[in-house]
C-alpha cells in the first residue's frame, strides 16, 4: 500500500512524497536512529534527504489517492 509521508526540513522547507509501507518504516527507522543520508524512493521520484536538516516525518493517515484531480459525480 502506498502512504503520504511529509518530511519537515530546517528553514521551513516540505517534502511530500508517496512511499511505499517498506519505504515509511525504512525512512523513519533512519531517522530515529541518527543522521546522515536517506535514499527514498518515491511515485514523485527518487530523492536523498540528509536527515541531519529534518524536523520531523509525519505519516498522513490513509492510504494515498492513486489519481490526482477533482472527483464529482454526473
């Protein structure tokens, strides 16, 4: 299953990607154990996060929307 994960960096900045479950406990395995660089693979693309500069990891509830766009029924 797919999740949104927002990464909180110093100075403000926001990193939202969508992880798979795997890619969610790897990345906040890594964080919680120490610094250093994180790879994480994303539907968004690859990124890797020097997570000395994170402030926080935040798991959105629910799993992630498969589409983007506006929904409405006819």
């Amino acid at each position: 299953m797919s999740r949104r994960v927002e990464i909180g960096l110093e100075g403000g900045g926001v990193l939202l990607v969508t992880v798979e479950d795997a890619d969610v406990t790897a990345l906040t395995s890594a964080y919680t154990n120490g610094g250093g660089f994180h790879a994480v693979t994303s539907e968004e693309g690859d990124n890797v996060v020097n997570l000395a500069k994170v402030t926080y990891v935040r798991v959105l509830p629910g799993e992630a929307k498969s589409r983007l766009g506006f929904g409405g029924g006819s």
